[in-house]
C-alpha cells in the first residue's frame, strides 16, 4: 500500500447521490433510521471519552474521596476537585527529571530516525544499485520482527562496548535512542521510500544535467518534496519512543536516566494505596502526545495509512 | 545475487550533457561512494542492532543461563514443559483468536455508520484518540474503569445500578450482626429468621432484634409499642431490642421499633401464607388469615447485600474447570483478566481499524456501488455482495496489523493485571521479559521464549512480502 493510494480518513465522505423521491412512509422511517443512529454514536462517542474522563477527574480528587466514592461523584461536587496531587508531584524531582530524560530520548530518537530513513529511501529510489530490492525486501521483512529478539545480544553488546571502549551506553540515553531508531527504521525506510517513489524522475534528471550532486538534489529537491511524509513519520515515531516502556524497561530502568514511563510503573505495586501519584502522573505522560496528535492529526492518519503493515 | 523484477520503475537513462561541458560524467566509483553515504548509517544501524542480534538471540537460546554451555534445545523443551509459559502462550492464543476479529468488526461496523452522520469527524477523533496514549498509561485508566467496588469503578457501578434494580437490596444491609434477642426467634439458613411458635388469629408476637447500630435504624423510626390484640389477625411488632438497663426480650422505654420490615407469614408446611411490611413503629399485621397455625417470618430480603462489584481483573474462569488436574485446570482455564484486557485493548485499537477501513470505504468506486442500486440491490446486499469483497484487501490489512500487535503485547498487561491475577493473564512477551531481566535472568530461556514469538510473526512477513511485491 502507498500512501498516495488512500485518500486522508478526514476528507469528507462523497455526497450521498440523490435518490428518487420515495414514498411518505419510507421517508420517515429513515429520518427516524438517522436520528437513531446519530444517538447510538453519541453512546458509543460518550463511552470512548470515559475513561480518559475518569482518569482525569480521579488525578483531581484526594485518595481518600477515591475510596470513599466514585470519580463521578466528582462532577456533581466540584468543591472537593483539588490541584495538590499535581502541585506535589511536579515539586517532587523524579518526575521533573523523568520527564527531561523522556524528552531527551524522544526528540533525537525521532530526528534521526527522521534523517537516516529520507537518506536510505533517496538511495533505494533514485540511486540504481545492484541488490538494491533484495534490500527493500529485507526491509519489509524487519518491519515485523520483534524488538523482543534483540534485547539479550544488545544488552550484552553495551556491555562489551563499555568494557573495550570504555563507552557507557547501556543505562544511558544514548543507549535507548539507538534502540529506538534501529527498530524505527524499517518501517521509516518502507515509508519514505513508498513516498519518494512517487516523486517524477524527470525532475531529478533536470537537475543532475544542471550538475547538481546527489547531496544536493536530496537536500533541494527531495527533501522539500517530502516534508508531508516526513512530517507523519516523525509524529508516528514520536508517539511510538514517548510510549514505550518496554526498551527503557530493559535498558534504562533504576537509575537516573529512566524516562517518564518506567518512573510511573517502577510505583506499580503501590496501585491501590496511591491512586493520585497514578492518576496524575499518567495524565501527565498523556498530556504531550494528546497535544501532539490533536495538532497533527491529518499527518497521523496519513502515516497510520501509509504504514498500516508495522 | 541475481537480480529481481524491478518493483521500483526504470529509470531514465542518463543524457550526458555534452554541449555546456555539463556535470563530470559519474563513475561507477563514485555511485558506489553516493549508495555507501546515504544507505551506510542505515545499514549499519540495521545490521548492528537488529540483524545480528536476532540471529545471536537464536544462538543465544542454544546455551544455558549464564551462557557457558551449549545444551542445545534444552531450552525449548523447558518452554513446553513450564505451566506458566504454556499459560502465557495460551494466553497469546486468545488474543490472536478474538482480538483481530472483534477490531477488524467493530472498525468496519464504525466506519460503515461514520459514512452517514454529519459530524464524523468529530466521532473518528475520539475513537481515534486512545492511539496516542501509551498502554502503560492506558492500563491505569482502565484498572480505574475495572474498580471492584461499585462505588468506585464505573463499569460495576452500571452493573450494580441494573442489577439492585431487579434486586433490591434489603434496608438493614448494613446491619450485618443482626441476630434474634427473642427466645421464640430463629436464624434460618436462608439468612432470614423465623419465630418458633406458633400463632393462629388473634395471637400477637414480639419480634426483637440487636446489633443493629442506631445508625442503621431507618431514619422516622418511632418507639416500639407492645402488640395488641386484634380479632381475625395476627399483629405484632419487630424492634431493636437494645437500650442502656433494658431487658432482652423485653420492649423496654425508648427502644425503637423496626420500619419497613418485609416479613413472611409462613402455613404449616412452610409456605408463605400472606407477606406485609411493619410501620413506623415497628409493627405489623396479617388480616384474616384462614384458620390455622402459622409462623411468623422477617425475610431474608432485608439483609440482602447490595451488589457488591465483579473482579473484573480476577482469574475467575469462563470456561469449566471442575473435574480437571492442576495443570489441566492452569491450561484449559480462560481468565476473566483476559477478555477485560482484550477490552481496554479495544479501547485502543478500534479506531485505527475504523480509519484504515473508512480511507478504504472513501476510496471505493462509487459507481459500482450506484450500479448495484440502481439493479434494485438493497442496502445490506449492496454491502455484503458489492462493498465487503471490494474492500477485503483492507480488511486484511487491519487484521494482521492487528495479530503482529496482539503477538507482542506487553505494557498494557504490565499496567493493567494486578499481581494477584499475573501468571494466569500472562503473555509471551512479558514472560520474555520477566525470565531474562526480571528475578532469575535466565537468558537462554529468554532468548528462547523471544525465538518463538519470532516464529510466530514468519508466516505474516512472507505474506507482507508477497502483498508489497503484488
């Protein structure tokens, strides 16, 4: 599938054809049809927002609302919402610097995988080199391959990296970030290359008889070309190394350099006793990739479609 | 390596540019120099981190614990051996069999119905939205949803609202060390009691009770009077047989009597003759009941407890176990934890499935499905013949999107399973995890535990293969 086959989830549905006119009865039946299906949908809409609600309204209650009565209770007595589970949470270090850290793994996890995919897409579409569709086919094949299957030798790596070079990556950011760009680049690759594939290659004929090198008809032509893919790749990527747990679990969980994640569940076995750390906190990792999926959310359909094989 | 169909087009050949002197004619040098500086960082990454560490995993699976020795597939058939790997690949099991199915479903029934309301964007945003929450965070807000207690969480909350409906919880619920002060009563097993004498019409009887806390006396409780006789009826009172210097079994100044009791006049052969409820004051009467003798019974119904919540995140079993060994039971039992993930993971999952299915609804040829209208199709077969086949390509795009996802799931169960249902909703990839980083870190289990889940996704890279190649 490329991304130019599917048109963007958000344009608006083609106008329903007109139909001959049909009978009295017919007519209402199905305005009565639309009005319960638009009900039906408010339901199911409604339902979809409960629980982000629920959470949201319990990181505002105190622990011992949350055992004496439910977090809708809330609604009705606004009085007893308080902001201290916030205020005590953010005045405690941990979090400022899980944050930090989450920010620094997230941010050149995304950039690079940004860069280094648009560089192995230009050269498996406009490069013509032996082998070049054994590669892309191989590339398919990582897609899926799990990141469980490279956790035991990785780890092992850093530590043999750090003991021959004196090179600490594992229980570092650094450490991370190259996991995380590793397994981003096959479906980053996948995608920039289904992209750039549909770039005319008379354009970079024109150019390269006007004597421009590779570098410069990458930096020049492709890469502005592309901005609309890699826009969606960056904010798939973003969410995905934001998210995840499980890398910063294995490779960077119990010292100072745990992102924000493994700072929430290194709490996990207090769950009931503390239910205002969790609510807050988990509201607080939400809070940027919300923000970051309302403000891109075309660009985010557009990946999801274009990669709807990761 | 020979060389395949081209999948990219061909290329323009090169028109050297002789007449402006044009660009230095590229060697086959320096092409090979542009494929190493633009693949190189990529390949190096990708070899690096991700090829040969997948194959050092599946040597790594060969050798022990600590790596020194070689034992070749012991390690696998340690994995088959180990109740709680087959659990946790049982588990798996599950989730591949019904997740795929129900998003794949619920994602096409969203993005048939978002195609005829005004506002779907608006719908598919919020659907949608759960995408961008981790599972970690996803997990917490579900173990909110999934709270035992009514009070607390909302889910059983709903259900407790359906199920005190139908059946109402008694008044003196709370009154939970209720007990008779009357000689002439008895506890039944039922949970209700019933007076040992027996009383035929005109006869009175005095029903006292304690360990009710004052509290727990419905509010308007006025004092208990002794019965009085009424012709034609049975009467009495029930109250709460306790104040400071009083008597047991004595209606004493100032013990309140018991209102909206639900009491049962039992015949003879124990069945309810006539049933009523005591006022204010605590006391009752049965009209004209027929000649005979008869016992006086306080329902059970009273101290009904409300609906007290399902353990949603419980290892109760939906499928029958009685009869089974240990490891019989361990295997062949579906935890209720189970289908309450598979739901949060719903939660997640349906509105990417909605999406990709509405973008391939939006694409469809409209004037095939126009043809098939005006040919008198009605809706439903329109879809079932027309829309469905032609959008199964998606469709299957959705599904093994969603079995890769469902084979590598981790976080959420991590989140949402409390301790006390861990092992019996376990999955491969936590299991992984938990053998080699977690406790014992025995990595060659581990390494063989990571091997199965990759032979798992083989068969869907071959398929992607053979889809991208067309």
């Amino acid at each position: 599938m490329t991304s130019t086959a599917l048109p963007s989830a958000s344009a608006p549905a083609p106008a329903a054809v007109e139909t001959p006119r049909a009978p009295r009865g017919a007519r209402l039946r199905r305005v009565l049809n639309r009005t319960t299906l638009n009900v039906v949908l408010v339901a199911i809409g409604l339902l979809w927002l409960l629980p982000t609600v629920g959470l949201l309204v319990t990181s505002f209650r105190t622990n011992t609302d949350y055992f004496s009565s439910g977090w809708w209770q809330g609604l009705t007595h606004p009085a007893a919402l308080t902001i201290q589970a916030y205020k005590d949470i953010i005045h405690s270090s941990g979090l400022v610097n899980a944050l930090v850290t989450t920010v620094l793994i997230t941010v050149p996890a995304t950039l690079l995988v940004v860069l280094i995919a648009s560089l192995a897409a230009y050269s498996l579409v406009f490069l013509r080199w032996r082998g070049r569709d054994w590669v892309f086919i191989l590339l398919v094949a990582l897609m899926v391959v799990p990141l469980q299957m490279a956790l035991i030798p990785v780890a092992t790596m850093y530590k043999w990296i750090h003991d021959t070079l004196g090179l600490q990556l594992f229980g570092t950011v650094a450490g991370v970030v190259i996991y995380h760009v590793a397994f981003g680049l096959p479906f980053a690759i996948f995608l920039m290359r289904n992209f750039y594939a549909g770039i005319p290659k008379d354009l970079l004929e024109a150019a390269r008889i006007d004597g421009a090198g590779e570098w410069m008809m990458f930096r020049r032509i492709v890469l502005p070309l592309g901005k609309p893919a890699l826009a969606s790749l960056a904010i798939f990527q973003f969410l995905w190394v934001w998210n995840d747990l499980l890398v910063s679990l294995v490779f960077n969980s119990g010292n100072p350099n745990q992102p924000f994640t493994v700072f929430i569940f290194s709490q996990i076995r207090q769950f009931g006793a503390n239910i205002e750390f969790f609510s807050t906190a988990s509201f607080i990792s939400m809070v940027i990739p919300l923000a970051v999926f309302f403000a891109f959310q075309r660009s985010f359909v557009r990946g999801v479609l274009a990669g709807a094989v990761k | 390596m020979a060389t395949l169909p081209s999948i990219v087009e061909p290329r323009v050949r090169r028109v050297p540019d002789v007449a402006t002197g044009g660009p230095p004619r590229r060697g086959r040098g320096r092409n090979l120099l542009a494929v190493g500086l633009f693949m190189g960082p990529a390949a190096i990454l990708l070899g690096a981190i991700v090829v040969y560490p997948a194959l050092a995993t599946i040597a790594r699976s060969l050798y022990d614990r600590s790596g020194g020795t070689f034992v070749g597939t012991d390690n696998y058939r340690t994995l088959f051996g180990s109740t709680e790997i087959l659990v946790a690949i049982r588990n798996n099991a599950i989730w591949v069999i019904v997740f795929p199915v129900l998003v794949t479903f619920i994602g096409l029934v969203f993005a048939v119905l978002t195609e005829r309301i005004l506002w779907s964007t608006a719908f598919k945003t919020i659907v949608f939205m759960p995408m961008a929450i981790s599972l970690f965070a996803t997990g917490v807000i579900w173990r909110i949803v999934y709270e035992t207690d009514p009070h607390r969480g909302v889910i059983n909350s709903a259900v407790g609202t359906v199920v005190d409906t139908f059946h109402a919880p008694g008044s003196y619920a709370s009154a939970t060390n209720i007990k008779p002060s009357t000689a002439t009563l008895t506890a039944r097993p039922d949970g209700g009691m019933a007076s040992t004498a027996t009383l035929s019409r005109g006869d009175t009887a005095q029903l006292g009770l304690t360990g009710i806390l004052p509290e727990f006396v419905p509010t308007g409780a006025r004092d208990a009077q002794p019965p009085a006789t009424a012709s034609g009826a049975i009467t009495g009172v029930v109250w709460r047989d306790f104040s400071v210097g009083g008597t047991p079994g004595v209606i004493d100044g100032g013990e309140k009597g018991l209102p909206g009791m639900h009491l049962d006049l039992l015949s003879a052969d124990g069945s309810t003759a006539a049933t009523t409820t005591t006022d204010l004051s605590g006391a009752f009467r049965f009209d004209n009941p027929p000649a005979g003798s008869y016992r006086v019974a306080v329902d059970a119904a009273n101290f009904r407890a409300p609906f007290g919540g399902v353990n949603w995140l419980g290892v109760q079993s939906l499928t029958p176990t009685s009869g089974l060994g240990t490891t019989a039971r361990a295997l062949l039992s579906i935890p209720l934890a189970d289908i309450s993930a598979i739901v949060a993971m719903l939660w997640v999952w349906c509105g990417f499935a909605m999406v990709v299915i509405g973008a391939g609804l939006a694409a469809l040829n409209r004037e095939v499905l126009e043809a098939a209208k005006v040919d008198g199709a009605t809706e439903w077969q329109t879809f079932r013949h027309v829309t469905f086949p032609l959008l199964r390509p998606v469709l299957i795009v959705v599904f093994i999107t969603m079995i890769i996802n469902v084979l590598k799931i981790f976080d959420i169960i991590l989140a949402l399973v409390p301790d006390s249902s861990h092992q019996e909703a376990n999955v491969i990839a936590l299991k992984m995890w938990e053998l080699g980083f977690t406790g014992g870190q025995n990595l060659g289990l581990s390494s063989a535990l990571a091997v199965f889940l990759f032979v798992l996704v083989i068969p869907v890279i071959f398929l992607n293969i053979r889809r991208i190649r067309g």
